[in-house]
C-alpha cells in the first residue's frame, strides 16, 4: 500500500497562494519583507497541519508537468548576488516515490501528461517560504513544474486535477507573487505601486466574491490579461500562474486573504482555502 494510500484525514487538506518575495530576503531580515517574513511564521496556525505539501513554484517551467523525481532533493540556488549565507541554506525534506507515484496518477487519470525530473533540486520558491512555514522539514515536500507556454487555463485545469489529493492529506502550495514587474521593483518605471492597485481590488474581488460561481470565477482567471493595469503588474506571467493551479485545486471555493501587505513597494496577497 503506498504512502497517501493510508493517510487518514478528517477534511481535505489546505490549498494557499502565497508570495514568496524577491530571492532569499525573507530569511535575511531584509526590511521590506519584514512583513511577509512575519506571516510565513505564523500562516501554519491558520490551518491543520497537512501530510505532505505539493508546491507550484513560478521558478520552474517544462514543456509539460513536470514532477521533481529526486527522493531528497538538493537545492537550487537560482539566484545572484546575495551574501555567501544565501548559499549555505539546508532543507533535507523527502520527496518518496510512492507519493510522486499518487501525483502522476493523480494527474494521468485526469488525462494530463506528466513527466518526472530525477536532476533538478527544489528551487528558492519551494525552499526559503518553507524554511519560514515549515523549518524542521518534517513533511514530505514534493514540486510540480508550470508548462512553458503559460496558459491559464491550462493550469487551471492543472489545479483541478490534483484536487483529489487533498482528501489524502495533500496541501497545495503556490508560490510566487500577485504583482512581478521587475523595473517596477527597481524603480526604473517611477513607479510608486498606485499603478497596481487596480488589478490588486480586481484580484481580491475574483478570489472572495461570494456572487461568483465557480465557472464565473475559473473564467476571470482565464482572461486575467482583461483586467485593469493587467501586464504592468505581469509583463510576464509565470508568478500569477501558480495561483491558477491553486483556483483550480480549490474547486472554486471562494478564498480568504490572509496576506496583504506591500512586498518591495507593491501589495502582494496570499490567499487560503480550507
């Protein structure tokens, strides 16, 4: 009997969006992430603690899911110039094959291709939220990749096929942020973070409103590039999708914003469903 086959839950495992800001400020006392650093601390006594946790991070991307198949994967630091403790981090959490098997069935049986990659470590937007939420690394940690051609849709549908592993004690996990422009960040667009407040409302209100059917609100998703001031806040947008895969996974349910607070000068939400 595999892994999952014998969890035993009373109610289905969370799903939560958060953002896991810029690199490894959050675990360097960096004063703009003092916030988000404060609630990836704290956001596990939100929820029961889960069996295992899947994470979409918007920091890989593959042809077609792709599954992290090492059993206790190595880091991936991709990212540069940081102070050499950046590269000293440890998160020895287990990736076990009978649980990677429960994903790609999960995933197959819903008719979704699926490969494995037994090379690639988890990367900084599994590690550094994990080290704040979960530092003893006392659950099994696996990460499934976003597609390269970055279609909403597609990742919704991605979510939704992976909803039934949260009745096996299965948290999914996204990460990456509600508002990635990088010149923004840099302050080479002037801007002062009032550009993104529209689509920031626009966002909160697609999640929560409780007016909108499951349908209505996987549509807004989809045609997320409609709203107001849409590709200022994601000229590129690998750090939104992993919220798709959680709207998806959450089957509609409305959510509950438990994060929202600026993160280097623009609000960034994170969002939970229970």
């Amino acid at each position: 009997m595999s892994l999952i086959a014998i969890m035993n839950t009373a109610a289905p495992a969370p799903v939560l969006f958060i953002p896991h800001g810029g690199g490894p400020r959050p675990l360097l006392g960096d004063p703009e992430h003092r916030s988000l650093t404060e609630f990836l601390r704290t956001i596990g006594q939100a929820y029961a603690k889960p069996e295992a946790i899947l994470v979409v991070s918007a920091h890989w991307e593959a042809s077609q899911p792709t599954l992290l198949g090492q059993t206790r994967p190595e880091l991936y630091y991709d990212y540069y110039n940081f102070p050499p403790e950046s590269y000293q981090l440890n998160y020895p959490a287990d990736n076990p094959p009978a649980l990677q098997q429960q994903v790609l069935a999960a995933l197959r049986q819903q008719g979704i291709a699926v490969e494995t990659d037994a090379n690639r470590g988890y990367d900084h937007g599994v590690f550094v939220p994990l080290l704040l939420m979960q530092p003893r690394a006392d659950l099994p940690v696996l990460q499934l990749s976003l597609t390269q051609d970055l279609d909403p849709a597609k990742h919704i549908e991605l979510g939704r096929a992976l909803a039934s592993l949260r009745a096996q004690g299965v948290m999914i996990l996204g990460s990456g942020l509600s508002f990635h422009n990088m010149q923004a960040f840099r302050g080479g667009s002037n801007s002062s973070g009032a550009e993104s407040v529209a689509f920031h409302d626009w966002l909160v209100e697609s999640l929560t409103d409780a007016d909108l059917s499951a349908e209505q609100r996987f549509d807004r998703l989809a045609q997320w590039q409609q709203a107001p001031m849409a590709r200022f806040c994601h000229p590129r947008e690998e750090h939104l999708l992993p919220l798709h895969v959680c709207l998806g996974a959450a089957e509609g349910a409305a959510a509950e914003i438990v994060f929202d607070e600026p993160v280097l000068g623009h609000r960034a939400i994170g969002a939970l469903w229970r």
